[in-house]
C-alpha cells in the first residue's frame, strides 16, 4: 500500500500494525501525519507472548496488519 492509500485508511479511522523483532520484541504501528511506524507495545519476554498478544489485537475490526 502506498503512503497515500495508507492516510486514507488511517483517517477513515483504522490502525495499522506489524511486529518487529529489532531492536527489541515489539508491536509497531502506523501513526501522524507521515504514517510513520512507532512502537505500539513493547517489553514482551518471547516472541510467542507477542504473537499472542498481537492476535488479540487484530480482533479489533479497526485494526488491520501491515
């Protein structure tokens, strides 16, 4: 998706996220005016714990992954 399409999406109200493993364990999400990614959630022991958490969070049906 290009930057243009990702502000439409991100302003009809959805949020973008992804995971990340560097340089920690982390959930990332698209945000601003640049749909820059910044970290949503952080500190988690494993990569399973993420994972798990990251499902969870998709259940929302404004959040959609990257």
């Amino acid at each position: 998706m290009d930057i243009s399409s990702t502000r439409k999406v991100i302003a009809a109200g959805f949020r973008i996220i992804r995971c990340d493993d560097y340089p920690s364990i982390r959930i990332k999400e698209r945000t601003g005016q640049n749909a820059a990614w910044v970290t949503l959630e952080s500190g988690f022991q494993s990569k399973a714990a993420r994972d798990r958490r990251f499902k969870e969070l998709l259940k929302d049906q404004r959040i959609i992954e990257d």
